[in-house]
C-alpha cells in the first residue's frame, strides 16, 4: 500500500524494498504491488538490505515492519548509517523517550552523526489523537481540556489488525494473550498524549492508559472471523494525560465490529470547539 501510494504521488522514484516473505524477495516491486510490469527496483532479504542501501543511496527510507522500537532498532540503524533519512509507522517511535528512552539518546546521537532524521508517524499516533488537536488549537487563547474519540468499524480493516485485535476470543483469551504480547489492539495512547504535550508546551504529570475487549451482544461476522455471542468483538482503549491533578487530554479508541465510524474533537477553553 505504501508503495502503490508513493508511485501514485508521482514524484518518488522508488529504488528497492526489503522484506522477509520468500514469496517476495527476488521479484521487483512494480510486480510485488500488483502494477504487471517492473519499475527496476528489486526486493531483496533483509539481511541484504546494507548491500541494497550502500548500492541506492536512497534519500528516504519508509520503515513500516514494527511497532516496538527495540525490535526493529537495528533496522533503523542500518538505513541511518546508510545516509538515509527515515519515515517509520512504528507508534512507539512517534514519542520514543516515553518506552525507550535509551535507545532514542542513541538513535538521536546517530542520526546527528550521519546527518539524517527520523520520524515515527501515522495515522494514529502521528495524526487523530495528537497533530490534528494540537492544530486546532492554533486559534486557543485558553486550553482547559482536550478530548479525542475515535470509532473504528473493525470489519472493515485487514486480516492482521482483526487478529491483533482478539476478534471471535474469549474475554479471557484475549486478556491473557495481551499478558503475553500475543494481541496488542492499539499501541500508542500514551505516545499520543506526550506528543499532544510537547506540541502545546505544556509539561504531563502523570499519563494513564488501558483496554478492555468489548464482547458482542450477537452473532457476528467479518471477512476473516466468526463472532459467537459474549466473545471479543473489539476493544475500547483509553489514555489521560494529568496536570496538577487534573485530566488535561483524554483520548478514547473504540474499535469494534459494525461499529460507526467517525472521529471527534472537543477543546474546551476560549473558544470551546467541537
């Protein structure tokens, strides 16, 4: 997807891609992608990817196989030394010194080393619970509360984010595997909240997050999973971000089969919006 969009902007040459699936690697991208033609830029293993970056010499490196930083850190690595700036969808890069702030100080001596950037973004976080509040703030004279909700139609979304969502579990699988890093749902409350933060300049005392599964009512069904009634059909996850005491940014996800979806923003402050 990113790859097809990259193309359709029309000012990306792309040079090569790395991957892991054997289905993948050996093919060029313009084939992988779907295009029936080759673009000349072959998709190699990821432990060739150092030859492919000293041979390209790309500009941008478009990084999205991870969400936790410590996993895909080396990755990362090999592209900045490389000389090549970063874009990455990990959620826990778009606010790294909340989870790994040891690896952010060295992942910022690096890239100052070598001349690059690197940013963590997306759609969430990078975007709903975080820059487009902090825009709409722009015209604030007073920010009391900021409240973001997001509602997703989880029916609608791949196979890999129903799974990673728990969807057709039983509420103790689901909390168990959670336990076990097995199902993570959304990642990324807290990195919201802290980035929201630094974006008003205002300093989080404290931050909280959660998710519970919400369980359907009926029997449901998506593309991928059969939902008996009382299993998962979702989740609803939350972060609060405290200041002296009190709540000042609250963000609420819920994300769930047949669900609405639609997002809403509500400032109170001079002037309330929503």
């Amino acid at each position: 997807m990113i790859a097809k969009l990259a193309l359709r902007r029309g000012y990306y040459e792309i040079v090569g891609g790395v991957e892991i699936d054997p289905g993948k690697i050996g093919r060029d991208i313009g084939e992988v992608i779907g295009l029936g033609r080759s673009i000349g830029a072959p998709v190699v293993n990821d432990r060739d990817a150092e030859d492919l970056l000293k041979r390209t010499k790309p500009d941008v490196v478009i990084q999205s196989t991870g969400t936790f930083l410590d996993k895909i850190y080396g990755q990362i690595v090999k592209a900045v030394v490389a000389g090549a700036n970063i874009v990455s969808t990990s959620e826990t890069l778009a606010y790294p010194w909340y989870r790994y702030p040891e690896l952010s100080i060295m992942l910022d001596a690096l890239a100052k080393k070598h001349g690059v950037r690197i940013i963590g973004t997306g759609v969430n976080p990078g975007f709903i619970f975080d820059t487009l509040p902090a825009l709409l703030t722009a015209v604030h004279s007073e920010i009391k509360k900021i409240q973001v909700t997001r509602s997703i139609d989880a029916s609608k979304r791949r196979y890999s984010f129903q799974k990673k969502y728990g969807l057709s579990l039983t509420k103790e699988e689901f909390l168990e595997g959670m336990k076990r890093g097995e199902y993570t749902a959304h990642v990324g409350y807290t990195e919201s909240i802290l980035l929201l933060a630094d974006f008003l300049g205002v300093r989080i005392d404290r931050v909280e997050e959660g998710q519970e599964p919400i369980l359907a009512d009926k029997y449901m069904e998506t593309q991928y999973f059969k939902i008996e009634p009382g299993r998962v059909a979702g989740i609803h996850g939350w972060g609060r971000g405290y200041v002296g005491g009190e709540v000042l940014i609250s963000v609420d996800l819920y994300s769930s089969v047949n669900r609405e979806d639609y997002d809403e923003i509500i400032i109170e402050g001079e002037p309330t919006i929503k």
